[in-house]
C-alpha cells in the first residue's frame, strides 16, 4: 500500500527540501527580478521551510501537517515564502479533511452524526473553517449539502475506501475508515494549496510560482477523477479514489504506477514544465532571460517530496529561460502550464501579443486583474501586462481600462494578524493595494495570517494592519534599487488609447495621461522602464515642467534622463520615429528634438458656442480649425474642415501628412481626407491612424 501522510514522511520531506533548497539557494537569488529584482528569493524560501522545520510534528497526520502549514505561515518570508507556505497548508487542511469522516460521511470527532455530503468545508475567506449554508454565506463548522466526502465522493454509491450503506464497497478497496490513499490526499493537496495559493496574491500573474503549482496540481488531478461541488469557497473541486496495492495508486479507475512516490514525481514533472514554458512569462523574466525564482524553488520543493517517497528526482532545472530574452512574452500558458480557466492573456475577443513582444512593467494600461471568485468551482483570474510592441490594439479600445502605475516599492512589509475576521482582511488588502504592490494575505487555516506589501509607505501599511487587528512579528525591510535592464528607452506620455498604441508598435513605454498625471507617476514611469538612459516626451507644453521635475529628481537614483520637448501628440510620435538606439545617446536625443520641432501641428474642434474667434465669429456646431493654439479657419463639417485646415498647413511645404481620427469621427471622414488630398497634393504621403482622442475629432500633422 502507499506509504501514508504520517508524521514521519513529514518530517523527511521538511528536511529534504531545506536540504534541496540550500543547495540551490544562490541560484534561485541569481534569477529573482520579479517582482523585485532584490535577489532574495532562494534565502526566503530556505528560511520559511526552517520555520516550517521547527514545527513539532507530533499526533496524527492532520495534526502533524497543520503544525507544519502554521509554522510556514507565520515563519515564511517574503512573497515567494508565503506562497511556499499555502502547499503545507493544502496538505494540512486535506489530511484534516480525510481524517474527520468515515467512508459512511459520519462525523467521527463529533457525535457521530450523519453529515449530508459527507465533510465540512474547508475555509472561510479569513483562513478559517466554515461551511457553506444554502444561502452561500460561511456557517462556522456546519455541514455543507451536496459536498463530497474529503477525498471522495457518494457518486456511484461508494467513497475512497468505504461504502455508502447498502451499497457493494468497490474491488481493491484497502483502506479503513474512509481515509484516502496518499496519492489521493496528494492531488487533493496539490489543488487545494493552488487556489490558497492564488486567493492569497491579490493580483496574481501567469508564469510565476502559482503557475508552476496549479500546473503541479492539474497534473495530478488528470489522474483524479474530480467531483464538482460547487460548495467550497476556496475550491472549486474535490477528488475521489479506490485504493491501489503495493506500489500502485489506483484512482478512480487510472493508475499512477508508484504509488506516493509517482505521483509526487508527476507533479514535480508537470511544475519544472510550467516553469520552462516560455509563454506568459512576466515582463521583467522576459528581459532577463530567466525562469520565475519562486517556481524554481517550488519545483526543489516537490522533487524533495518525491526524495522523501523513496523516488529519484529528476535534475534541478536551469535558471536560465529556455530561448534567452527574447522567448515568451505573449499569453498565459495553455494545457497543464495554464491557468485554471486557460486564460489567453488576453480579454474575450482580443488577441494575445505576440511572442516576440517585450514586455515593460511601467505602464499598466490594460490589464486583467482578478483573484479567484468566491463562487465554488469558478475559474481564477489572471493579471496580464503585456507590452503591445507588433501592434495589438491598446487601452479602453480593447474593453479593458487603464490602470495607473504603482510608484516604485522602496519597503517590503510584512507582519502576523492573530484573527482578524474576513471583513477587516478584505478592506486591509483594498488599503494595502492603494498603498503598494505584491500585496499577498496567506492564512494559516486557523484564522491567523501573515501579511505582505511592498510599499513605498510603511508607516501606513503597519496602521492599516492595526484597523485590522493587533500585527505583531512586524518586519520592514528596504528593498534594494533594480539595476537596470536595458540601455535605452523613450518614455511618451499620452493620453489616447490609440496613440499609445502606435507608440508602443514603433517601441516607445506609454504612461497613460488622462488625466495628467502627479509627478510620482512619472518617476514610477521612469523608473519602470529598467533603462539607464531614458527619454521622455512629454507631449504637450503644459507637462514639461512636470516632466522636468520628475526627470530633476529620478538622475539622482543614477538614472540618465533627458526631456525632449514636444507639445503634441504627432510631436511625440515623430520624434519617437527616429529614435535609433544605436547612436549615441547625445546624438539620439538631438535627433528626436529636431523631429519633434520639424512637425507642425492643428487639429478640428466643434463650437459649442457663439464665440468671436480670430478667424470671426462661429455658431454652436460648426468646425473650428486650430494651429499652435489659434482658431485660424470656420468650415461647415468635419470633412471641409479637415481639407481646408491641411491646405492651410501644407503652405509652407511638407512630405508626410498624419492623421489622428478622434473617438467621436467615422472612419470615412479619414478615407475621404486621404482621397481629397492625394488628389490636391500628390506630392504628399496621408498616412491614417485610429487616435482615440476625446477632444479633437480629427489631429493633423505635417512633416
């Protein structure tokens, strides 16, 4: 039979992963840039499984495991340390499952009662136990209808290991009082500590650590026939299983040839998998060429399980990302590597970026961001922040909004709340998530949890644990300066969807300035674009002094920044267009500026009003044509307007004529500009763009 979750297994697998996680540990710090490039991960996840190690492991499995998940709870570090943590959890609160029903669904720690469904749920959302009543709503330690056995099921009249009365118990069966075999607690485990894991992280993101598990989980769980059950708030799922010989897990009808020891090395497999797919890796991987630091350290874990099964494990997986750099930001990973609901990266409808596309941390305009849903069996949500570089379309254009950039994380804070209840937890991750980023809330089953930010304000991320409750164990750390990533980068700041589209494609970070936006913004920006030597375009005359300040205060961190002026748009546009980050820096910037001056600009408004312009009087509806900030032309329509305002524009020469079509203009007002003025002016290329722009139907350009 498959050695059990006993305590000793426990302890050999506590001590097999601090020993693999020691080994490994400088490796793991080399690769950590994400979320901060603080190189720390591997000392985290080796300092969290040694609290773990100090657990006393005594009593029953259950027992001995939820002395385990606590002490990595309260112990982990960081945030790769708290996620570590929610799979000692998982097998903590599966073996506490199993061991509190028979095979009949009876109660045999309380009175013996016939519980319908057979178990009590596993959590509520503040970690602690609690079941679903018919309403939905938590029921402290009530029974949940319809809910399966832990580790089995009533379906087809027979549970893991045990019958439902009257009912013929299945061949093979071999084990006693409805505990589940080992291999089964593992995949219950596995699919347990994924959704704990995800619901922990407030924004989680594909091609981390929560990949690398649910990929883990998954794998198992192909194996597990499941059982929806749509009672559990932290998961959507729960297993079923005979027995198997010597060896041998039999579940459902499948085998895992091993027993305990194939099934950890399946998952461990399907982890170093996830973890080497190059697709939906995050930005700042990407750039560095490495795999997710917390997701190798995850895989050492599970190998460790599989050494402590009596398995062989397979060789640690290199740190460095199969295909260097340039592999794998595009979407989420699909099959075992996906997140649960197979999410693209991309929203409904709209494409995924490319393969080849860089990614840049700074700027978040779009993005899908989310936490697993409180309904049971509900796919979890992932954030994505693809840079749009081979042309997707961008912004609100795409159904998704813009969503402004986090300043740069100066402090990791992190401290332990005894029971703070599910309310006060859900209105401190909204304060903490105001406050900072890599906000995660990991609890330890118990009601208890650890709390984790990086914030440029400790001060008020200490306070709003004390709203919470009374944080003790509170530690504040400095987070070191990210070394840069690249050399160069051209910062715009605009404010249309579609304009930051086109910049993005000719290569060009977007900070998104609608409104305009507050000078720790911009240094985010800055900062977020990982170069040492930045340029940024305003694009418009009233920014610069903004832009100035922020540039005055970034050169400080050792960042060269250079503002080139541009007071529009197209300005920016066509600056960006000759940016060659091939020539010297000086001699670039030099470039860009005389592109900038080189475009002249005007754009066609409607009058809302009677008014006395320069070029007369208008009414309410007819089209003003403006240039350098002065109406100089009144047209009938926009199509007029338009024609006319070009004519005016062209005067004193020009090449290249760009159009911006505004969110309120056809897309035949640009058609027929195009045709009008390749008739009039053949000597002049109109290229059309959608601009998404809000006050100006049409911008115009001349080059």
């Amino acid at each position: 039979m498959a050695p059990p979750f006993d305590p000793a297994l426990l302890r050999r697998w506590i001590d097999a992963a601090a020993a693999r996680l020691a080994e490994c540990r400088a490796e793991i710090d080399r690769i950590n840039v994400f979320p901060v490039a603080d190189h720390d991960t591997g000392s985290n996840l080796l300092l969290t499984v040694r609290a773990a190690a100090s657990a006393p492991l005594e009593g029953g499995p259950a027992r001995a495991a939820a002395a385990l998940a606590a002490a990595a709870v309260r112990g982990a570090r960081g945030n790769s340390g708290l996620i570590l943590s929610q799979l000692f959890r998982g097998v903590a609160e599966e073996l506490d499952a199993g061991e509190g029903r028979d095979g009949a669904g009876r109660d045999t720690r309380g009175d013996g009662a016939v519980v319908p469904g057979g178990r009590v749920d596993v959590s509520s959302a503040d970690g602690s136990p609690a079941s679903r009543g018919p309403d939905g709503a938590p029921v402290p330690g009530a029974p949940v209808p319809g809910a399966s056995v832990a580790g089995g099921s009533v379906a087809g009249g027979s549970v893991a290991g045990g019958s439902v009365p009257g009912a013929a118990p299945r061949p093979g069966s071999s084990s006693v009082a409805g505990v589940p075999d080992a291999v089964t607690v593992l995949a219950g485990a596995l699919r347990r500590a994924a959704d704990l894991a995800a619901a922990a992280v407030s924004v989680p993101r594909p091609g981390t650590a929560l990949t690398v598990l649910d990929a883990a989980a998954s794998a198992l769980a192909a194996r597990v026939p499941v059982v929806r059950t749509g009672a559990d708030p932290v998961r959507g799922e729960r297993t079923r299983a005979n027995h198997g010989n010597e060896g041998v897990g039999a579940i459902g009808g499948r085998v895992v040839a091993g027993g305990l020891a194939g099934g950890a090395r399946l998952a461990a497999e399907a982890a170093r998998v996830a973890l080497t797919t190059p697709v939906g890796r995050p930005a700042e991987l990407v750039r560095a060429g490495v795999v997710d630091a917390g997701g190798l350290g995850l895989v050492a874990v599970l190998d460790a399980l599989v050494l402590a099964t009596g398995g062989e494990p397979a060789p640690p997986p290199p740190g460095t990302a199969p295909g260097g750099a340039a592999a794998g930001a595009g979407s989420p990973p699909s099959g075992a590597d996906a997140p649960p609901n197979g999410n693209a990266g991309a929203p409904d409808g709209a494409a995924p970026a490319p393969a080849d596309a860089p990614h840049r941390r700074a700027l978040l305009p779009d993005q899908e961001v989310g936490v697993p849903d409180g309904a049971a069996g509900e796919p979890h949500r992932w954030a994505t922040v693809p840079d749009r570089a081979a042309g997707a379309p961008h912004g609100p254009a795409d159904g998704m909004q813009p969503v402004r950039p986090v300043p740069q994380p100066v402090y990791e804070v992190t401290y332990w709340l005894a029971d703070p209840g599910a309310d006060a937890l859900a209105t401190l991750r909204a304060r903490l998530s105001g406050l900072g980023d890599s906000v995660t809330v990991a609890g330890d089953g118990t009601g208890g949890c650890t709390v984790h930010v990086h914030t440029t304000e400790a001060g008020p991320a200490v306070e709003a644990g004390m709203v919470a409750g009374r944080p003790s164990s509170i530690r504040i750390e400095a987070l070191p300066a990210e070394a840069p990533t690249r050399a160069r980068a051209v910062l715009l700041m605009i404010e249309s969807a579609g304009a930051g589209a086109l910049a993005r494609q000719a290569g060009g970070d977007v900070l998104v300035a609608e409104p305009d936006p507050a000078v720790d913004e911009v240094l985010a920006a800055i900062r977020a674009t990982g170069a040492e030597h930045v340029a940024v375009l305003p694009c418009a005359a009233h920014r610069r002094t903004l832009a100035e300040t922020a540039a005055a205060r970034v050169r400080e961190e050792g960042i060269d920044v250079v503002v080139v002026p541009s007071s529009s748009v197209l300005q920016g546009l066509a600056a960006l267009a000759v940016h060659d980050p091939a020539r010297r820096a000086s001699d670039d910037v030099v470039a860009m500026a005389e592109a900038a001056a080189g475009t002249r600009t005007g754009g066609l408004q409607i009058a809302e009003a009677e008014a006395l312009t320069w070029a007369g009087p208008c009414r309410p509806g007819e089209v003003l044509g403006l240039s350098d900030g002065e109406v100089v032309l009144i047209a009938p329509d926009l199509a007029v307007g338009a024609l006319w305002l070009a004519h005016r524009m062209l005067t004193p020469g020009g090449e290249l004529v760009t159009v911006l079509l505004g969110s309120a203009a056809g897309d035949g007002l640009g058609e027929r500009f195009a045709d009008d003025l390749r008739r009039t002016h053949p000597e002049v290329d109109v290229v059309v763009h959608r601009g998404g722009q809000s006050d100006f139907p049409l911008v115009l350009g001349v080059e």
